[in-house]
C-alpha cells in the first residue's frame, strides 16, 4: 500500500521529533500539572511560554525555573513585608509610649502648677494674717497711744519723753514687722550678688530658733545675673530646710552653695531622719523643688546622706567664668 505525499511528510516530521526527544538527556519526570500533555491542552499556554515544538521536550525544565524565580522572589518579598511589619509595629509602639510619656508629664507639669498656685495662695495667707495679727496690731496699738496722748495734750498735761517712749517703740516694732513681710514677699534684690547673702540670712534665721545649728558655705563665684534662676535657687533652699526642721527633725544642717567650670550646684544636707520608704501624699515639696529646677533648666536629685540623713543637689548649668575665692559663714 503506497503512502500519500502528506502521510510521507507527517511521517518524516514526527521521526525526526522522536529522534530529537531521544537526544536530550533524560530528567525525572515533573509533576502531573506541568508535564506537555497538560499543558497542550490549554489554548496559548506553550505559545504564552515562548515555548517552540523543538523545545517541546524540555517542558519540564523551562516551566520549573521561571516557578522557582517566582517562588523565591515571592519569598524575599514576603520576608521583606515580615520584617517592614515588625518595623511598623515597633515604630507605633514607640510612638504610643513616647504619646503616654508626653501625656504623663503634662499631667504631672499641670499639677505641679497647681501645687505652685496652691503654695502661693497658702503663702498669701499666712502674709494676710501675719499682717492682720503682727503690723495691724502694732498700729492699733500707736494709734490708741497716740490718742491717749492727744486728750492728755488737750487737757493741759505736761507730757515727758517717757510718754512718748512706748509710741515710739510701737511704731518701731510695726516697722520691723512691716520689713520682714516684704522681705518674705521679695527675699532677693535684683543685683546677681543677692542670692548668697540671702541664704546665709536663711540659715542665720533657722539658727535663731535654737533647735538646730545651721551652717552656710560658699565656693568660687557665685553671683547670679538671672534673677528667676536666683529666686528659684532660694526656694529650693528655703523648702528643703524646711523640711529638714520640720520633717526630718534635724540636729544640723550644711547649706552650700559653689560654681564649677560648667555648673552652679546647690547642696543641703542633714543628720535627720532621712527619706522616709514611702513619701506621703505631695511628697514633702520634692516634687515642686524639681519642677522649680527643671524650669531654669536644672536638675534635682535627693539621696542619704553618708550622715544617714538627706542630701538635696540641684544643679544648674551656667557659662564658665574665671574662678573667684570662696568664703564661708
């Protein structure tokens, strides 16, 4: 039986393929979704590969490598994305605390604000009584005085000095008390030399009390050109030997005030009772002594003392200056 010309040409075409087939070097076999037959059978895939019927064989082959490239690039990706998550997690959590810390101390500043006010309202009060019962009484006093005299000059008395002795000293102590309440009000002149001898007026104060011996030492030069770091330094003063008379019932007390190259430090201590283990409610003024430091930029920090009492340290920074001596009170 004689073949057609065509059945001849389709003959010699697939010899040729499975002598070509036979060629290539033999590979496991792939798994069923990629093997030719699968992927014959759906229209435009071998021609969307760029696949020629030469290549036809190596189906296997051209079809895995560009699934591995694939795969790879889908799991660097993927581990990129984990790791720009993880970024993204931290950079929020950094922010929600850095939020709450924010937060945290607005409420704290606002209180401490509020404990100010509060200490400057009590402050006013205890002015307005020192007034009513100390200056107010003392002129009470001069005027009845002075009006008992006045009828006595009315009725043709003769009046000696030594009628006028306890007017005068009336009006003396009323002055006295008068000079004192402004002193309490404005402790501090505006000259950058007023703050040291206000602090050794301070401590002169407290050892007019006779319970507790105080001291007062300066070293290097500690003038003050800033008024309010001045006043804020004599608050702090004022407050910790406050609470070392009143709270830590204190025998002795070192107050010291000395310039560094770079720092104005300000030292009380005390042989008192020291730090209680837990501070009570408004902490003593501790926390209005920070927040008056923080306010010139300085730092507070409250320790035992080797004595067993407290130490109180403020610093604040200053510009470096030439040395000058110390002196001692």
């Amino acid at each position: 039986m004689r073949r057609s010309g065509w059945s001849r040409c389709r003959f010699s075409h697939w010899s040729s393929w499975a002598i070509a087939v036979r060629r290539l070097p033999s590979r496991p076999a792939a798994p069923s979704l990629c093997r030719p037959p699968l992927l014959r059978g759906q229209p435009g895939v071998i021609h969307l590969l760029g696949i020629y019927p030469a290549q036809e064989a190596e189906l296997p082959r051209l079809v895995w490598f560009p699934a591995i490239v694939e795969a790879a690039f889908l799991f660097a990706l993927m581990v990129l994305l984990s790791r720009f998550h993880r970024f993204l997690e931290g950079a929020l959590a950094q922010r929600n605390a850095a939020h709450r810390k924010m937060e945290d101390e607005m409420t704290e500043r606002q209180r401490l604000e509020r404990e100010i006010a509060s200490v400057g309202d009590r402050e006013r009060r205890r002015l307005g009584h020192e007034l009513h019962d100390g200056v107010c009484q003392q002129f009470t006093a001069a005027l009845l005085h002075s009006q008992v005299l006045r009828r006595r000059v009315q009725s043709d008395e003769a009046l000696s000095d030594g009628d006028f002795q306890p007017l005068s000293s009336l009006l003396s102590d009323g002055i006295g008390e008068a000079r004192n309440i402004a002193r309490g009000l404005c402790p501090l002149d505006p000259d950058p030399e007023s703050l040291a001898p206000a602090l050794r007026s301070l401590t002169k104060h407290i050892q007019q009390m006779g319970t507790v011996r105080s001291g007062f030492i300066t070293g290097g030069d500690v003038r003050v050109p800033d008024p309010a770091m001045a006043q804020h330094l004599y608050r702090i003063a004022q407050e910790a030997l406050s609470n070392a008379v009143r709270h830590a019932h204190a025998s002795r007390i070192a107050l010291e005030l000395r310039r560094t190259d770079r720092e104005l430090i300000l030292l009380v201590e005390d042989d008192g009772a020291g730090l209680p283990q837990e501070l009570p409610a408004g902490g003593m003024g501790l926390h209005t002594m920070a927040y008056r430091a923080r306010i010139v930029g300085g730092e507070l920090t409250v320790a035992r003392a080797p004595s067993g009492g407290t130490r109180i340290t403020c610093r604040m920074p200053v510009p470096a200056e030439a040395p000058a001596g110390g002196s001692a009170a």
